[in-house]
C-alpha cells in the first residue's frame, strides 16, 4: 500500500475532499421515527428474579440483547470500548451534501429472513425501503458487461458451457441458485436448523461440496461457476437447508435497508437503554465463577469494576479473546477463539453530481467489476432530495479511496463520470470492529466449531453475528441477542 | 524476574544514518524517539497460557507523543521471543541493539499486519502458515509478485489487495523477512502501543525459560526524510511462574 505520511494523510482528511477518511460518529439517523425520547423503566421479571448483567460490546447484538434483558426486567450495563455504538452497522453523514448518507458497515435485509430485525421496525416504526441495489446489475465476465437479460438467455446459457437441466433451471430462478439444483434433494433430513449432525451426512464435513455437485451431474462451467473444492460437503448443505428452511434464496435479489441508514436501529436500542449504555468503556479483565462475574473496565482512564450475575459477550472472539479471563476458556472454546475466521473489506463512498451513468445508456449503476481495487459498486440513498448520488463500492482493505476512484474510472464501461467526492470506511483498520462476516468453517472441522461458538462458560453467555448457524451479519446478531437475554432470563 | 534494556539504534535500511544531507537540513539534528514499555510491570512472573495486558508509550521529539495520537498506535511495534534458557535470554535482551533485517523494517512500513498475524489466521492467512507453505528460495519472486499485483483465491474469496508503491526488490525482502522469521513458536511479532499476548502453554513440565519483549518505534527523521529515520526501542524480559 502506498506509504501515506501523517502530514499529508491529515491535510487530506482535514480537506474533506475526495480521498478524506471518514470521522467516526454520525448519529442523526432516525429522529422522530417513533422512537421514545427517554429510557423507559421496565417492571420486574415475571420469576420476580432480577439479574444483573453486564453487555460487552455496544453492537447491533450487544444492543439487542441488552434491550431485551431490560425489557424483561434485569439490570444491564453495555460496556463499548469504542466512543460510539453500532459497531459494525455504520451510518456515514459527515463530509456528505444534501443530506446524503451511506451505510459504511452492514447493508440490507431480506424479506423472507431477518425475522427478528422485521418485528424490531415494527415496534420502533421504523421505514424500510426497497434496495434494488440487486436489479439492473452490469457483471463484467472475460472483458465484457453482462446484463440480467443476457443470464436469462438460454443462448448465452449455452455459449457459456451450461448443460439444459441448468438453462432451464437458471432462467426460472436465478444465476445465483444454481447451486440449489444440485442442492435440494438432501435438504429434507435436516430438521433441525441448529443441528447439523446426526442427519446421515456426518462424513461428508471432509468431502467437498464439489463433489456432490458432479454426483449431480453439474456441467464443467456449473463446477467452475460454484467452485466448492474447498468448502465442506456438510457445512455447504447444512447452510443450504437453514434457507430453505426460512424460505430464503441463496441470494436475495430483493433487499430491504432503513430509510435514514441500518443504524437507525441500533440507535433506537441505544436511546431506549440511556446511560446503561458506557461508550469509551473498554473492558480490560474478567473473572468468573459459579456466582457471577466481576469486570474490570476503563473509565476515562480511571479502572473500576462492577460485579454481576452474568456477562452477555457480544464483543468478537478475536477481540474477547485478547481480555485477560480468569479462569480461561475451554479447550473447545479456546479452539474456536484461535480459530474463526471473519472476512473484512473498504467500503468507498462516491458522491455524485449527476447519474452519469443514465447518460450513457445503462439502466442503473449496480456493476460487478472483479477489479482487484474495487469489486462492486451500486446506488443508495435514491430517495433523498437533490440531484445529487450517492454510490457505495466494495474494495479490499487498505485501498485508497483515490485508488478505488481510479479502478472505477478503468472499468466504468461508459464515457464519463460526475464523481466530485469519495470517502471510505477501511474496516480492516478498525480497531473496535474490524470484523465483518464469519467465513465459513473448514472443512472436516465442523464438530470443533459447532455448537460450540455458541456454548455458555460459566457465567458467560455469546452472542453476535458470529455465533449463530447463519452468519447473515444483522439477522444472526439480532437471533443470537435474543438467544443470549432468554438463556440468561431463564438461567 | 524482568530487566530492563532501554538502546537506541539507529536506522540502519536505507544505509547511513545521515543527519546533514543537504543546505536546508544543515541545521536540523534528529532526535532519537524514546519508547517505554509501562507494562507488563517490573515484578513477578507470569502463569503459562495467559493473556498478559501490555502498553507502550511512544515520545518523539519531532514526531511528538503516542499518548495523544501524534504517533499513531499502529507505528509501535513488538517482537516476543521465548528463550528455554534463561541465560540465553538475557544475553539476547542485552544485545538487541543489532541492526533489523532489511524486510522487517519495509513491512513497519506497510499495511501488512492489518490482515495477517504471525501466527493465528487473521482476515488473510499467518504468516507463519505462509511460510511453511513456500520454500524459502525458490517462490519468494512469486509471492513478492501476488503482493504487489494483488491476489484473491489462493487461500479462499477474501481478496488481497495490491501494492503497487511496493518495489520488486523491497516485497522480495518482505516475503523473505516472512519466510524466514514467522515460523517459529517461541517467537511473534505484532502491532499496536496498547493490547495483550498470550504466551504459550507450557512447552514441558520442568520449562523455567523467560520471554523478552521489545517495543520498538521508527521515527519519521528529518522532515519526513525517511533516510535520517531513528529508531527507538525498548526491551523487557519476564520469567514463568511455575505451577
């Protein structure tokens, strides 16, 4: 990466101009979309036993979960080491014109899915738009554009090698659930969308899920399109089975976000706890035994400790796993600690002057670049009034947003574009969230991770986007939070 | 048990150190940052198998204070090495004032430790599994290549972005210093002024060696020179407790 020297890497960022990194803290979303003005006091548990437990981490899960614990009547203290709340669900204003925002962290939801996030809007009232940030997509494949038209075209079909079991089933469904072809037929014997095991496919965590393809029948180009010669046989249809199961593609083309930005609804959680939230509080050791816990943390470079019934981590493993704990984990959960892998990438901002990409003939700006310095780019924030837009792109860590903004410039297929800013959000260099999605368990190693990414030590409960059988980022951060505040109202 | 060593070295990468190189430099001397680990503190051992809390704390002269982000938190950094004799330890604390290899001191440079640690798979793989996969010699042109064109599917969909700015000759450093230096347990080597390690578990039930830790920090020399850059570090050494 090119060495920035501090010098001009502050003037650039105290420009604001194109290429400036975003400042942290954007907490607009939202007002006046039905939230309460006040923390509200909760009544007691039905049990009438009052649990006190502290959160670590200020999180969509850490947020959830301490709602829902406050909700039924326990004492909650969220301890966030960062200065703001939200963690990885990132709403970007500052530096942006005309009331333009971007999500910087989490994107959408789907519909059928994210259940729980559905009933949070419901209460909240919050808007839910439609994202077609999924329709209209250019993908550039060997030196040319491919529209959706041209993926539901058997002749292009079979110019790219497709068999006719897989035309037919491409154009009904989708590109993207080819995959399902091949896939459905074992999906039945899973009944429990938690359990994986036990089913009849246990030996095939060491077998890749290319294999079952070619079982299929899977044409050369499927195999080359789905790859999978990596990817555990099991894990890849116990995933599978989890979708349907909820009914959900493989790949929704109809997504949903929150008008204002997905931080919207941490941002509700955070205003309805009040002060139980402690941003600028990290916490620096825990003890535990089978009475409770007791948690050291920051406070304005003061230490104190609190003392509680539980302890809710929704802090990612790479990072709770850098907390003194005493005592220590379990061999299986210090297993999982070491060992689970998360992907993480930029998300480059582009404001706009005009959509220049109307002028140059192309339905929408949704394009699949497969550049190495910028992977995808589509439009957000359609609904704000100006003429102004806003294009949100995804990039590998440590690209510059001006390096992005060339990579755009090479691959752009049409004449010209009116990009007059462009920020971004390197989560690589995040230190309090750097972690996005869990990237899928190895294979032949599903029985060291699951269940227990999800297990209680002790007094310990773990939730996050992490510990849940789907690593749908938002949906299982809101799942595992309610799974957390139930165990541990019901502990 | 711990000691302290506190040396300065100089910068030694890009050749002499050289602090009049020009008219307009003439007058300006650069001054050596002074790097302090505050913790762990000076007292006790440590239980195997735990995660000690560290922080250091960076002053520069020019380059002004870590404790107020002058120094950004991610230009300290911390190598641990765990000697079975303790003898042997110490008489590496002491000595530490050796040049650092040409390619540690590019990677300081670079954004290579955002991704990948030493030795547990981080957004890309370690380091360390980086080097067992390719021999020392023959693939180090190969790697250096992936590093400044960028790669994405060698070790899964998580792409690795270019490095451009990176020459052929200084990436091939890079890769070597990682070949050759990152495949070894007892040592590690990470960023940041604040954070925590684990050490190891016991390596046998009568083990009774000690770990050294040095911090150290690269000024940005003379007017962001980087050829008058000064490096400053300092160095602790701590025992086990034994069960």
């Amino acid at each position: 990466m090119k060495e920035v020297k501090r010098r001009d890497f502050l003037r650039n960022t105290l420009a604001a101009g194109v290429g400036s990194t975003l400042a942290p803290a954007v907490l607009l979303a939202q007002e006046g979309e039905g939230e309460s003005p006040h923390p509200v006091d909760y009544p007691p548990p039905a049990s009438g036993k009052k649990k006190k437990v502290v959160v670590a981490g200020a999180g969509i899960a850490g947020l959830c979960c301490a709602y829902e614990l406050m909700k039924k009547g326990h004492e909650v203290t969220v301890l966030e080491a960062s200065g703001r709340h939200g963690g990885h669900v990132f709403t970007v204003r500052d530096g942006l014109s005309d009331g333009l925002y971007a999500d910087g962290g989490a994107e959408q939801i789907t519909k059928p899915g994210y259940e729980r996030y559905w009933e949070y809007t419901k209460e909240f009232n919050l808007t839910v738009l439609p994202y077609p940030r999924r329709r209209n997509v250019y993908t550039k494949m060997n030196d040319k554009f491919y529209t959706e038209d041209h993926f539901k075209d058997p002749a292009v079909l079979k110019s790219m090698g497709f068999n006719e079991r897989e035309i037919k089933h491409i154009v009904k469904h989708n590109l993207h659930e080819l995959s399902r072809l091949f896939l459905d037929p074992y999906l039945d014997k899973f009944k429990d969308e938690y359990q994986p095991f036990g089913v009849g496919y246990d030996d095939l965590d060491k077998v890749p899920i290319s294999d079952i393809y070619k079982k299929e029948a899977a044409s050369p180009a499927a195999l080359k399109f789905l790859g999978g010669e990596n990817s555990s046989a099991l894990f890849r249809l116990w995933q599978a089975a989890i979708l349907h199961k909820r009914g959900v593609a493989n790949f929704p083309i109809d997504v949903f976000r929150l008008k204002g930005g997905n931080q919207g609804l941490p941002n509700v959680f955070a205003k309805r706890l009040g002060p139980r939230v402690k941003l600028n509080s990290p916490i620096t050791e825990i003890k535990h035994d089978n009475n409770g816990v007791t948690v050291t943390y920051k406070d304005n470079e003061q230490t104190k400790e609190i003392t509680a019934d539980y302890l809710a981590n929704c802090i990612p493993l790479p990072l709770f796993k850098k907390i003194p704990l005493t005592p220590g984990l379990t061999p299986e959960k210090q297993f999982v600690a070491d060992n689970i892998t998360y992907d993480s990438y930029s998300h480059i901002i582009f404001q706009a002057s005009t959509k220049f990409w109307i002028e140059d003939g192309f339905k929408s700006i949704n394009m699949q670049f497969g550049h190495p310095d910028l992977e995808f780019i589509w439009q957000m924030a359609e609904e704000v009034d100006t003429h102004r837009v806003i294009l949100v792109a995804v990039a590998p860590g440590g690209v510059s947003p001006q390096r992005a903004l060339a990579a755009f410039r090479e691959v752009y297929p049409g004449k010209k574009d009116s990009i007059e800013q462009a920020l971004i959000k390197d989560w690589t260099k995040d230190p309090f969230a750097p972690n996005c999605e869990r990237t899928d368990f190895p294979m032949g190693e599903l029985s060291k991770f699951w269940p227990h990414v999800m297990t209680v030590q002790g007094r310990i409960h773990f939730a996050g986007a992490y510990a849940d059988n789907l690593n749908w980022g938002q949906e299982a951060a809101t799942r595992s939070a309610n799974r957390v505040a139930k165990e541990i109202d019901e502990a | 048990m711990l000691i302290r060593f506190i040396i300065i070295s100089s910068s030694f990468f890009w050749g002499i150190v050289t602090f009049f190189t020009g008219n307009n430099k003439s007058a300006q001397k650069n001054t050596p940052p002074q790097v302090r680990i505050q913790s762990p503190k000076a007292a006790g051992n440590y239980p195997w198998n735990t995660v000690i809390p560290y922080a250091v704390t960076v002053s520069d002269k020019e380059d002004g204070e870590s404790k107020y982000d002058e120094i950004p938190a991610t230009d300290v950094f911390l190598e641990l090495r765990y000697f079975p004799d303790p003898a042997k330890g110490t008489a590496y604390a002491r000595s530490t004032a050796q040049k650092e290899p040409a390619g540690y001191s590019i990677i300081k440079k670079q954004d290579c430790f955002t991704c990948h640690s030493v030795h547990t798979k981080l957004i890309g793989p370690s380091f360390s599994e980086i080097s067992k996969k390719y021999k020392k010699s023959d693939d180090v042109a190969a790697v250096a290549s992936r590093v400044i064109k960028g790669s994405v599917g060698l070790w899964g969909p998580i792409a690795m972005p270019t490095h451009p700015d990176l020459t052929e000759k200084n990436a091939e450093l890079v890769v070597h210093w990682i070949l050759e230096n990152t495949n070894n347990p007892d040592v590690d080597y990470f960023r940041g002024a604040e954070g925590s390690f684990r050490i190891q578990a016991s390596p046998n039930a009568t083990a009774n060696g000690i770990f050294v830790l040095k911090a150290t920090y690269t000024d940005r020399g003379i007017n962001d020179d980087s050829t008058t850059s000064l490096i400053g570090q300092d160095v602790i050494s701590f025992g086990v407790k034994k069960d």
